[in-house]
C-alpha cells in the first residue's frame, strides 16, 4: 500500500495542521502515566520544525461529555511535555475552532508550535460534521495524519478534513508509515514461518481478524478466554470458563479450514483455574480436558507455555495480539508475561498489537526487545481484518 508520504509533501515554511493522537493515560492528578504516543509524533514534529513550519498540533483526549469544556479532559499536560520533549514553547489554545484558536491559528509564525484544545469538545468531531472539517481545515495549508490509534475513525479531523486538501497538500506522517508498512509487510509478505499468537477475551471481538489471517499464516497459537469457545467445539468440558456459544459452530469451522489449509492451530493443553474470577481465589493447574465443573480457566498453564516455546522455535514472523490471561490480576499473569518473555527472545520479526498487549509487554519490561510495538489497538485490529482505514484510504496514491 503506498501513502502519499510527509517526505514527498512540500512543507517547507508552511502553515501544518497535524492531526496526532495524544490519548494518553494519566492518574488522578493529572499525570501522564505513559507518554509513548506523544514521544512517537515527535518525529513529525521535529520534522516540520526543521522544515520551517508553522505548526498546528491537533488530537483528542479521554471520552468528555461532546461539546462541553472540562478541565480534566484539557490538554495541557500534553502541552507542557510536548515543551519538554521538543524544547520549543508549544501554545495551547483554551478552544478547538473558537474565537482564541482561530485568532492564534491566524497570527502562528514559522517555527512556532500551537496545540488546539481537545479535538472532543467539539460535538462535530466524532460525527465526522463536514462544518467542523472545513473550519478545522481552514486552519493550514498543508494536513498531516500521524494519528494511527484513530485512523480506524470516520471522524472529522481525520476523514472529513482530507477532503478540503489536494494530494499535493495532505500526506502521511512518520508514524502513521511506519504503523501501515509494518502491518502490510506482516500480512503481504512476512518471512515464513508465520506464527500469530491470538488471545484476549472473546472470539467475537477477533473472528473478522482470525478469517483473515487464517490463509496468511503457517501457525495459530490461542489463548486468552477466547480459547474456550475452541476447546467446547472440541468436546471439552470447560467449566464456568468464559465462552461465546453462538460461535462454537464458527469456531469448529475456523479450525476445519485451518487443517484445509495446512495452518498449524494450537490450542492450551493445561490451563490456571479458579474457583471464582478474583485475585484470593483457590487456584489449580489442569488439563484442558479436565477442567471441573464450576471452575474457570483464567490463564493459560505451565504445560502451554513450554509447548508454545517450541512451536515459536522456528518462526522468523510473530504477531501478537491479546493476552493470555487475565493479566490485570497478578495471579493470572504469569501466562502472557512467559509468553512476553518467550517473543522477546526470539531470533525473529515480532510485532506487537495495540491495547492491551502493548500494555502487558511494557509492564513485564520487554518492550525494548519488539521489532514494532503499535501504538493503536483498535486501528490495527482493523488492519489485521484486512480493512482500509478511513483516516488512511484519503491518503492514498
Ligand atoms: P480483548 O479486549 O478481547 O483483547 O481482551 C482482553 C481481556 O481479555 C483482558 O481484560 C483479559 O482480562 C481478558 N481475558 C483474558 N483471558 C481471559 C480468560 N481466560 N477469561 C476471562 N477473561 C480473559
């Protein structure tokens, strides 16, 4: 897939609107907990500021009631470490397309650095209003989108927007490439053998991703509470374990087309289960086939993990995507974080999705030791199902 790329744009001493995403987590005091997004657009950034730009920085935060300001969903703790980070002042208007952003907008010299207020506070921004794209694009002459997280969103300032922008005056940003060329390498041309480590909750929330990957991989490995739909389609007695029974039927099919295609496809052999889905709860290794009645599986066990070692042993290509286990409670992590272990080590390209799995490799401390960490989790889940993005398909040559 080629994008129109910010390296081919003209940029040079031009007003730039950036469309980033700077949805980062912050504590109750307004702390930014992990600031990956924000350090991962300060390429483009520093890009255009050697260009010579006028720079109108753009994104949203949180989830604050549409069209009302509230200042704990304000944008100025990314104001003042997007300061820190690119050591020029970065301004930060009080409004999105009011009076003080226009105003600011208007007067931004070369070199400066302007942050619009939080794109939600606007009530058009997520219903893609074609007035609110047009004022937003009326701000710059040159759009850049390097917010993948919300690529997968027909929202204003990503969608609408690119509509007021010829293909000489809009393009891709760092990121946004990277996060694209990575994911088209991985489906298009990976070096084999191709493993996909796939888990998290619900069958239902990754079958369009699991359909497409099925003819692109060489394995499949499951985990996570999706792996029970698979284990009932086999026969299995699986306890209270999480389960989808409306899509036992698909899951049996997804696995006969696996064996159609030659696709290895595991599943766990023993699994961590609980009396009850809490942290004091009694626990017992089992095996998959012999988990009891009113237990539920809440990680993947010992016996999984060795055997999933193996099976990565000899693959050049890893995605992951979806924990586990229940990682957010310590005793039903230990599966992923062996697993974060086991694709940290590995000889291999390893590619780690958004959201959650994100998450869980940087908490157990391996994120350095991944060739491609995505910074949305959404929006490449998306990709995975084989989907053109609306925040990328109008930047496309
Ligand atoms: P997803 O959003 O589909 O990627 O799923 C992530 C969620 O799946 C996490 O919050 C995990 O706690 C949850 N999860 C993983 N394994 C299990 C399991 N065996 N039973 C219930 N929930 C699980």
């Amino acid at each position: 897939m080629k994008l129109l790329s910010i390296k081919e744009c003209d940029v040079f001493q031009k007003k730039v609107f950036i469309r980033c995403d700077f949805n980062v987590p912050m504590d109750d005091f307004g702390n930014i907990t992990d600031d990956r997004r924000i350090r991962s657009a300060v390429s483009t950034i520093k890009y255009c500021l050697d260009q010579e730009c006028a720079i109108i920085l753009a994104s949203h935060f949180g989830r604050p009631k549409a069209g009302v300001f509230s200042p704990e969903d304000s944008l100025s703790p990314v104001a003042r470490r997007l300061h820190q980070l690119l050591k020029v002042d970065v301004a930060l208007a009080s409004d999105v397309i009011g009076e003080d952003a226009k105003a600011r907008a208007s007067k931004l010299a070369c070199g400066e650095v302007l942050l619009l207020e939080n794109l939600r506070f606007e009530a058009g921004e997520t219903k893609n209003d074609p007035e609110l794209s047009a004022s937003l694009a009326a701000l710059a002459e040159v759009y850049i989108n390097d917010a993948f997280g919300v690529s997968h969103r027909s929202h204003a300032s990503v969608a609408g927007i690119t509509e007021h922008f010829d293909n000489a005056h809009k393009a891709a940003g760092f990121l946004l490439l990277k996060e694209i060329e990575f994911f088209d390498t991985l489906l298009e041309r990976p070096v084999r053998p191709f493993a996909a480590i796939v888990g998290g909750s619900k069958v239902s929330g990754k079958l369009e991703a699991l359909v497409n990957l099925l003819p692109r991989v060489d394995k499949i490995l499951i985990g996570g509470g999706m792996a029970f739909t698979f284990l009932k389609a086999l026969g299995y007695n699986i306890g209270n374990s999480l389960v989808e029974d409306d899509l036992i039927d698909e899951a049996g099919k997804i696995m006969l087309e696996a064996k159609r295609l030659g696709v290895k496809f595991y599943l766990p052999v023993d699994v961590l289960a609980a009396e009850k889905f809490s942290a004091d709860s009694h626990v017992r290794m089992v095996s998959a086939q012999e988990i009891p009645d009113g237990w539920m599986g809440l990680d993947i066990g010992h016996a999984t993990v060795e055997l999933y070692r193996v099976v990565l042993e000899d693959v050049q290509t890893v995605l992951w995507n979806g924990p586990m286990g229940v990682f957010e409670i310590e005793k039903f992590a230990k599966g992923s974080n062996r697993i974060a272990h086991i694709v940290a080590e590995m000889n291999a390209t390893t590619v780690v999705g958004g959201g959650d799995t994100a998450d869980l490799v940087q908490r157990v401390g391996v994120d350095e030791e991944m060739s491609f960490i995505s910074t949305g989790g959404g929006a490449s889940l998306e990709l995975l199902e084989g989907k053109v993005l609306p925040g990328v398909k109008p930047l496309m040559k």
